[in-house]
C-alpha cells in the first residue's frame, strides 16, 4: 500500500467503521492517539446516528471504547482480508446514509466530460477533439460563476460555435449535476477492490472530497472518495451514467470521516489539496491532483441544490464533490490517454484527512456486495443494539 492511512500525531476527531468478525458486523469506531476504539452502543448504533448528533465530535471525544488494534494494525488486516466476513478490516465511513455525487464541477475536467461526448466514448479520437475543444474554449471558463450573466454569455457563444454540450449545462448553468453514486452500504472502504465494469475499456479514478451530512442538511464532517469514472460508458451516452456510477465496489470512501471541530472546519475543506497516485503492475505511475480552491461552485451550494424542500434524506447523505483531475498521460498507444488496468493501486491522500488506497478490480471479481440494510438491522438487533 501506498501510505499510512493516517499520519502519525495526526490530530483532529476521525471516526469510521471496522468489520467485526466476532460479532459478523459493523462496529462504529474513533481514532484517539493511533489506536482504534469501538464505540457501538445503543446510543450510536450506526454512523448514521453518531453523524445526527448535535455535536458529535464532542461526543465521540468524551467517549471511551472497546480497544480493537491501532490503525496501522487493522491496516495490515485489511490489505490481506478487505471484503472477508471472518477478519476485521477497514469499511467504508458511511452506513444508511444515501450516497450522493456532483459532477463537471470543475472547469477542467468539464471540458473532458466535453471530450468524451464528442468522441462518443472512443478513446483514440479523443486528443484530436481535445485540441479543437481548447480552441473554441480556451479559458474563457476560468472563474466564470455558473448561472451567473457571464456565463449565459459564454453558454450563448458556444451554442454559435457549435460547441454546446450537456455537460457545459450543469457546468456553467444555474443546475448543478447531482446524482447517485451508490447504495446506502455498498461503498467500500480503505484496503478493499474497487470495480470496473468488464464492459468498459476506458476509465480513470476520481480523486473527491466528500462531505458527510446530517438530515438537517448540516455537514459534520469531511472524507476522502474514489468516484470511479467509466469514461467510454458515459461518453457513449450521458443517459448510461447510472451503468457508468454505480457497479460492484465501484465507489470507495475513508478512510475516516473527519469530524467538524476547532481544529477543522469548512474552510479547511475549501482549501484541501487532494493527491492521486496510481501504480500499475506494468511499472507504469501517474501522479495527479484536484484542488478544492480551484471548484466552480461553493460546497453548501452543492448540499442546498441536494437536499430541501425538494428532496430529504432522513438518514443523510454523502456527498462527492467532484474533482478537477482528468487524465490524459498516454499509457500505451499514443494519444490514446490513460485507462486503468487490472492490479493498479490507486491512493488518494489529503495531509489533513489520510489516505485511501484501494486495488483496481473488474466489478464482476470483487466480492459480492450482500451486506444490505435489512442485514444491518437484523444484525445489531441481535446485539442488542437497537
């Protein structure tokens, strides 16, 4: 793996979720001087009800809890057992929460979502309409405000150039795009496979922030995602993005959520640095990086166009923010761009929220998603939990 999951002296109030195979459930845990302690009561649960919380931080930090290993220890568990029900390891943050994505949130990578459309999902077609989308766009994007009287200027002189997409729409108009990831559950976490679906043969990782959020519409706290992106699948058609999003293990979060507290807060969020690192079988390394300053729309715009009066989430949600990575390093034919391949470690790091690492798989290979809401209930039930 890549690095640690968390830095050593790491501060702040970081709290997850470890397999237990002596109980074959979930547990709620916290992170407190590198170890990791169980925290699952009665009081909380799940995430779900530690994150509804009016103040969960100063909750969790007032809580003692059943010690379970230090991060570094679960780590070594998870890389050699993610996905297996009879050893602990690293799950995904988020339990009941629905699990949310915005896309073509950034200038940079919208114009690639351009790309893919105009090459109907055809990689080896995709640099030469790169260089003539550049110069019909230029920078004509940069720090345009979506919705704004500048960008209905631009939206109009790239309609008379023939140059208007779907994916300008959300991305300068006053409509952000927001849509769904995956199942409340279905995320995996740190250590795991991330899927591909076999059908695809062009695609990438998706380097995000994503915010956890209460009912209220109150983000709590802050984590790392790999939106895995099938670029052929969405670029053939934008109505094929739910085949594109949402397969086996194909969304990762964690490794921890970072709770809301005095050592970080939202304007901590809206500076973060995300860096991606993949590393293939073959020798081949990409380095890239999305910069959370550099987003065309501010991060509670987003949650307010998710969730209101028009749309609820009594459990909450998670929400991708989108990134500003595209990558187009050839890896093989020239000019045809980067794609995965089987075997490829992809670690996306933040110094203020650790680090994710996931191995890349075809979704049809990674283990079985089986562990549904009514095997939660069932599951803490018999533990007495609820």
């Amino acid at each position: 793996m890549e690095r640690s999951v968390l830095d050593e002296g790491q501060d702040g109030t970081f709290v997850g979720r470890i397999w237990r195979p002596d109980v074959a459930g979930p547990a709620v845990v916290i992170v407190r001087d590198g170890e990791v302690l169980d925290i699952t009561s009665r009081d909380v649960p799940t995430m779900r009800d530690l994150l509804e919380r009016d103040d969960p931080a100063g909750f969790v930090n007032a809580t003692d809890g059943e010690r379970l290993g230090t991060v570094d220890e679960i780590a070594a568990k998870s890389t050699e057992s993610a996905g297996d029900a009879g050893r602990m390891h690293f799950l995904a943050p988020c339990d009941l929460q629905a699990v949310k994505a915005c896309g073509v949130t950034f200038a940079n990578s919208m114009v690639e979502r351009v790309i893919e459309e105009q090459a109907a999902g055809d990689a080896s077609k995709a640099e030469a309409i790169r260089e003539r989308v550049d110069a019909a766009i230029g920078d004509s994007l940069t720090n345009i405000v979506p919705g704004s009287p500048e960008a209905m200027k631009v939206k109009q002189a790239l309609i008379n150039e023939g140059m208007w997409s779907q994916y300008l729409e959300v991305g300068i108009g006053p409509d952000a795009e927001v849509f769904s990831k995956a199942q409340p559950l279905s995320s995996v976490g740190w250590g795991a496979s991330v899927g591909l679906h076999p059908i695809s043969s062009w695609n990438n990782p998706e380097p995000e922030i994503v915010l956890a959020v209460d009912s209220r519409g109150a983000v709590k706290g802050v984590t790392l995602g790999n939106d895995v992106n099938l670029r052929d699948v969405e670029g053939r058609s934008a109505l094929l993005l739910g085949k594109a999003k949402d397969n086996n293990a194909s969304c990762a979060i964690g490794p921890f959520i970072r709770l809301f507290d005095n050592t970080y807060g939202v304007d901590d969020m809206r500076a973060a640095e995300i860096d991606l690192k993949v590393e293939g079988e073959d020798g081949f390394v990409l380095h890239g990086k999305s910069s959370m300053d550099q987003i065309s729309r501010d991060p509670l715009d987003l949650v307010a166009q998710t969730r209101g009066r028009h749309h609820q989430y009594p459990d909450g949600f998670m929400l991708f923010l989108g990134t500003l990575f595209a990558p187009t390093k050839d890896r093989g034919t020239p000019g045809g761009g980067f794609t995965h391949k089987i075997g490829d470690v992809v670690t996306i790091s933040n110094a203020d929220l650790g680090a994710l690492t996931n191995t890349v798989r075809l979704s049809t290979e990674c283990p079985e998603w089986t562990f549904g809401t009514s095997t939660l209930m069932r599951n803490l039930s018999a533990r007495n939990l609820i």
